[in-house]
C-alpha cells in the first residue's frame, strides 16, 4: 500500500504471478489497508484491515460486512522496464521495500 499523486492505492499480484492490479483504497471515505492471507490453504485471499472482509482480484469484496462493494480500479500498464525508459527517460523509480 502506497499513494501516487496523493490517492491511497494497493498493488496486487496475481496469484500465477503474472497479472497486476491497482485498486484504490478509499472506501466510504475510509483509508483502507489491506493484506494478503494463504492460511488455511494455498489459494489467494485478500482482507482488508478494518472489517476482515474479503477482496477478490478484480477488486471486489466476496465475504464480510463490505461483500458486494467494488474498490476503483486504477489502469495498469505492465512493461519491461528498457522499453519504457526509451520512450520515457524522465521517468523515476518507484521501490518497494518488503517488511
């Protein structure tokens, strides 16, 4: 979880590892924060923070007190870093530094 350009947004990688997503993360007017679980088995599941409610990956929540509510998905470009450096030399680098 992060903010670019000031909006709260949340970065999802899929589980084959490939597909990425942002959402983000204001709900109601909330700030949410979220997490990613495997327990209880291998398969993918995301919470957020506040209600334990559970958040597929198209940004939808399946489970919990906020099931049927829908985070705004924010477009996604995917590319390999030299071909957008090319095009786009100014550009900075966003790191992401795991705890």
């Amino acid at each position: 979880m992060d903010k670019l350009g000031g909006v709260p947004l949340v970065l999802v990688l899929g589980e084959d590892k490939k597909s990425v997503r942002a959402f983000e993360t204001l709900v109601d007017g909330r700030e949410l924060e979220f997490y990613v679980s495997t327990e209880g088995g291998a398969r993918w599941r995301m919470f957020d923070g506040e209600t334990r409610s559970e958040w597929d990956f198209t940004g939808r929540a399946v489970a919990g007190t906020r099931a049927g509510r829908q985070l705004n998905k924010i477009p996604v470009l995917k590319d390999y870093w030299f071909d957008w450096k090319i095009y786009n030399p100014q550009t900075s680098v966003y790191a992401f530094v795991a705890r």
